[in-house]
C-alpha cells in the first residue's frame, strides 16, 4: 500500500510540474486519471457481471453477512 501511495504522489508531482496552469482540475485527478496500483500490475482483473446483492433473494442474514465482511470495509 505505501509504494501505491508513493507512485501516485509522484505521479500528481508530475502532473503539477508539467501542467502548472490551472485547468479546471486537480493535480491528484490528472494523478489519478488512468492509475493502476503496482499491487495491482498483472493481475488478472474482470469487469463485473451485473449480478449483485438482489440476486441473494430471500438470504437475508446471508446477504448482511456479505456485506459486513466485503463491501463496508472497502469503502
């Protein structure tokens, strides 16, 4: 995680050294613009399905489970 952080701060240092004029947005969105983490290189990453939390009909515990464990601590 910090090497990302690191990459990405080079990469709005760059962005600020090579754009030094305002153009309407920051440099962290131009860092961030295209950003893949180095923790992320070469994985192999799918677009997702559409299937999400309303196709666990009826598992009402199962589902709250799922989103404890999974989707809060991501945000």
């Amino acid at each position: 995680m910090p090497q990302d952080l690191n990459l990405l701060l080079e990469r709005a240092i760059h962005a600020n050294t090579l754009h030094s004029r305002n153009n309407g947005s920051s440099e962290g969105e131009q860092a961030l613009q295209g950003f893949t983490p180095p923790s992320l290189w070469g994985a192999p990453l799918q677009a997702p399905t559409g299937a999400g939390m309303e196709r666990i009909g009826g598992l009402h515990q199962a589902r709250q489970l799922l989103m404890d464990i999974i989707l809060l601590p991501a945000k």
